[in-house]
C-alpha cells in the first residue's frame, strides 16, 4: 500500500522543479518504489480541493479526474480547507487565509486501520511530514511486522520520520519524470483531459 501526502509532495515537486512534472502518474510512481516480487495492492492519494482560487481548483479538478480515469488503484481520500483570520499587528490590516486541515489524521487512520485489518505487509509513505511519526509508531506498538518505507519527495526529508520507519528513500528526478500522465487523457465518457499549458 502506497500512501502519498499529496501537499507535501506538490509542494516538493514545485520547490524542486517548478510545476513541470506536476501531471504525476502516482500509480505509475508507487510501481517504480517496488522491488520485484511485490504487488501494488492501493494507492491512498491524501488532499483536499483548492479553495478560493477558480483557476487552481480547474487545474486540480483536471488532475484528479485524469488520475480517477487512467490509474485505477488510486483512490482519492479528501481532507478540507479552513478559514484562518489573519491580522498585520504593524498596520492592523486583515485578512483571510485558508489552511488545509485533516490530511495527516487521514494518513494516520489508513496507516493504523490497514495494519490492523491486514491490508498491506509493507507500507510506503511519500511525505517527509514527521507529524506523521506518531502514526508510525502505533503501527509499529499494534502489528510490529508491518514495514514502513519513507518516499521521500524533492526537497523534503524529516530526520525524525526517516528514525521513526524501517528504511527511507529520496524519490529521485528519474522516478519523477518517467512517471507522467499521457498530455492527453480521454475518459470512459469521451471526455478529453489535456495537461494544464500551466503545468510546464
């Protein structure tokens, strides 16, 4: 089972090579992490929809759809984004910002719910969120022969998260650019999905 922190892995895509490899096949790319003889059971896809910005939620909803069409072993699993008033204690402006909420607790459940259900015998985590450390930790207390790998995204590591799983890797360019959605994606309805002009 592949587990995949879909903000910090965007935001280490977009750190480590601006937006061109944002039209990320992750079914394609859990595949490249496995080692032969293993089987790709699911891929847990972690985010939530862009908000308040009409041009991102097109492009994600894009992706989203792209993915649900080409990779069938990818399931989306939603967090949401919540209000956070801001103030400048300088000039006393405000304003509001919105912060994505409930992804680790998401990562969290499918990582302890699957250990203790049997759903996977190793776990691949693509983060480097040591928020995540405690969830680790109670799949290792409850089904200690489960593993854990660490994937690692571009400019992201967690010191503490690579101590807390049994092996860590760093998701190479390689992997990156070999894992790409076709530029076009025509869905079971006729629909075509093209890769966003904003995504190169």
């Amino acid at each position: 089972m592949v587990c995949v922190d879909g903000f910090n892995l965007y935001y280490g895509l977009k750190a480590g090579y601006g937006r061109k490899y944002h039209w990320l096949d992750l079914q394609v790319l859990a595949n490249s992490l496995l080692r032969p003889g293993q089987e790709l059971r699911a891929v847990h896809y972690f985010t939530a929809r862009a908000y308040n910005n009409s041009d991102s939620e097109g492009r994600q909803v894009t992706y989203l759809d792209a993915l649900a069409s080409h990779s069938p072993k990818v399931r989306l699993i939603e967090g949401r984004f919540q209000e956070k008033p801001q103030a400048c204690l300088s000039c006393g402006a405000r304003w509001t910002a919105y912060e994505e909420k409930e992804t680790d607790v998401n990562i969290a459940i499918a990582l302890l719910e699957d250990a203790i259900l049997d759903g996977y015998d190793i776990a691949i985590l693509i983060s480097g969120d040591s928020d995540l450390c405690p969830a680790v930790a109670a799949v290792k207390r409850v089904r200690p022969r489960k593993k854990i790998i660490a994937a690692f995204p571009p400019r992201r590591h967690s010191k503490d998260l690579a101590r807390a799983v049994d092996a860590y890797v760093s998701l190479s360019t390689t992997k990156v650019r070999n894992a790409q959605l076709p530029p076009k994606i025509v869905t079971a309805g006729g629909i075509i999905l093209k890769r966003p002009e904003h995504w190169s």
